[in-house]
C-alpha cells in the first residue's frame, strides 16, 4: 500500500512506517499531522488516480523531528561589471514517519 501525496509544492511517496522529509510544516515533535492533498493511492492490487485529488483519501503520520539541510551556495555574476554576490542557504524540513493511509471511497478499494 502507497500513496503520492503533495506537501509544500513537493510531491511525495509514502508508506506505512516510512520516514518523509517534506518542508517545514508549523508542528511540534510528536504532533499527528494529516495529508489530505493525495494524488494517486494503491493498495497493492488497484490503483486510483485523482483528478487532481483521490476523493476522501489521507496520509496521516507523526512528526520525528525538524532540521536544517545542508547549504547550498548561490553565486551570482555579470561579467565585465565588476558585480559578484555570493549567498548561502539552508532549507528547513520536518521528518514525518508515516503511521496510517487512508484510501478513501474509490471503485475498486475494498
């Protein structure tokens, strides 16, 4: 059983007991939070595809942990200009282990 669910404009594969970094989501460490922007759910045998979303299907799961990425340089430059700007950034994530997916009403599902 999967699902592709879609969080800070990112989409993601989940699985029961996997761990999802997805962007910072407004959650303290031990929260419940749930997903209900699913795109495509399968159990196994039938896939759904939703347009755009699987009716009545959620990923729940529980928040681990937040970090910061590693950084990433962003250099800019124009040439015979004299202009040179060098800048640094970190992307902050949440760690989610995925508890529970809920399929929803859709032919084919038991």
């Amino acid at each position: 059983m999967y699902a592709v669910f879609r969080s800070g404009g990112k989409q993601f594969r989940a699985e029961p007991g996997r761990i999802v970094r997805v962007p910072s989501l407004d959650a303290e460490a031990g929260d419940t939070v749930t997903f209900d922007d699913v795109l495509l759910a399968s159990d196994g045998d039938a896939v759904a595809v939703g347009k755009p979303q699987v009716e009545g299907a959620e990923v729940k799961g529980e928040v681990v942990s937040h970090g910061r990425d590693k950084k990433i340089i962003v250099f800019k430059r124009k040439r015979r200009k004299g202009y040179r700007k060098k800048q640094g950034h970190r992307q902050g994530f949440t760690e989610v282990r995925i508890g529970e997916i809920n399929l929803g009403r859709f032919p084919g599902f038991g």
